[in-house]
C-alpha cells in the first residue's frame, strides 16, 4: 500500500508538473506594447463620457451583429486603429458597411470616441482589447466582410519577430473570421515587414493575393499622419489586398 501511495504522489507531481509547462506554453506572446501616452483634456472627457455607448465589452461571448447595428450590413473589423483618422473618414463614406474597430491605447480610443460624436458615426463600434483575444473570443467564423490592419508595429529587431500580427498560425486565425469574397488590407511602411507578410498570406489557406504581388493604393484609405511621416522620411509604403477563397 505505501508504495502503490508513494507512485501515486509521484503521478500527481508529474500530472502538476505537466500541466505547469502546459501553462506556460500557452501563454500568447503579445502582438503590441502599451505606450505611456498622456491623454488630452478632450480625449480623456470622451473616453469617460462614450465609452459606456460606444464601446463593446470584452467577453468570451460571440458578437450578434444584427443587436449591435441594427441592421444586417456586412462587417468589416479594424485591428490597432491607433488615433482613429483613418477609421473615422473610412465609416463615415461607407455608411452601408458596419465597422468594428480594436485598440489597446486609451488615448487613441478616447480620441475616436470624439470624432464619433462629433460626426455622428452611427456604423462604428470599438472594442478595447487584445485584436486576437477578440478575434478568437467574439468574432464568428466567416462572418467578416473585411480586415483593416494598417500600421501595425513592425516588430524590427529579429528576436521580436514572433510578435507580427502578419505570421502562421495568426494570419490562419484571421482567414478563418473572413466570409467568402471578404478581403484582408495590409499597409506597413517596413519593407522587410512587408516582404514577410506577403509570404506570410501567400502561404496562409484560404487567402488569394489579389494582385501579383504588392497592391496599389486603395484610393478610398485615407492616408494619415503616421503614414506621412514615413514618406517624408524616404520609406516607401507597401500594401497588401488578399481574398477570402471559397475553400
């Protein structure tokens, strides 16, 4: 009995000790950084005055479109929408396309907040959280019209490389969210970022390149003043338009 006990003990220990490097492996490697950013006496007022109206909390509880908007338009979700320029002008000329915007900055989701109640945008809504978190949480398959992923950090120095956005097995998840003819819209102004996204996407199932390789400007995303500030500093900007198959 005492050495049929003393197995058990050493079972139990393994099973745990299992289970430990189970947890460990688990754990998501991050795709962004928090800044420290100061907020702005306006962002911060619309941050604490909109977010309860225009903000969708986090759940692990798939979305119903059809309740948030009112209406059965097709969805297209942003991923790091940063200050919000580009979001805004992009909803406001679509008003027959729903949008979903996430972000982890609170600056940046205080100051669309504004732009939303100043221009009256009624077909967006933001989220503020983990874009794959949501993603893989509250997104259901196939149900997106589109993905904006404009900017995202590059992740430069080789060892932050596993941090992408734009890599297997992240661009899988991404493929399984689009609805059949839905598009993914990647713009970076990182060269060697968009060089491995291109293979990244092209190698993904279920998502065609568009064009043969990189995708002309889509005249309808405005350009921002990030995106201007890598052209005035001689960094060309790369974009990227894959289709959802019907796979």
């Amino acid at each position: 009995m005492a050495g049929e006990n003393e197995n058990t003990v050493e079972e139990d220990s393994t099973e745990q000790e299992e289970k430990g490097l189970a947890a460990v492996f688990k754990r998501t490697v991050k795709t962004y950084v928090l800044r420290a950013g100061r907020m702005t006496d306006n962002e911060k007022r619309s941050y604490e005055e909109l977010k309860h109206v225009w903000c969708i909390p986090f759940e692990h509880k798939m979305l119903n479109y059809t309740e948030i908007f009112s209406n059965t338009n097709p969805v297209v979700m942003e991923i790091g929408f940063g200050m919000g320029h580009a979001t805004s002008i992009i909803a406001m000329n679509n008003p027959e396309i729903n949008y979903i915007g996430s972000e982890v900055h609170v600056p940046g989701v205080g100051r669309l907040l504004s732009d939303i109640k100043k221009n009256q945008i009624k077909n967006l809504f933001l989220i503020e959280y983990d874009a794959l978190e949501i993603l893989e949480n509250m997104i259901p398959d196939g149900s997106l019209n589109g993905l904006h992923i404009f900017f995202p950090d590059p992740w430069p120095k080789k060892k932050h490389h596993k941090r992408r956005l734009l890599q297997r097995p992240r661009t899988d998840l991404l493929a399984k969210k689009l609805s059949p003819g839905g598009y993914l819209y990647f713009a970076t102004d990182w060269e060697e970022y968009a060089e491995s996204a291109l293979e990244e996407l092209t190698e993904t199932s279920g998502l065609k390149n568009k064009y043969e390789n990189f995708a002309p400007h889509q005249q309808w995303r405005p350009r921002t003043k990030f995106e201007q500030k890598g052209l005035d500093a001689g960094r060309e900007i790369r974009e990227l338009f894959f289709i959802k198959t019907d796979e």
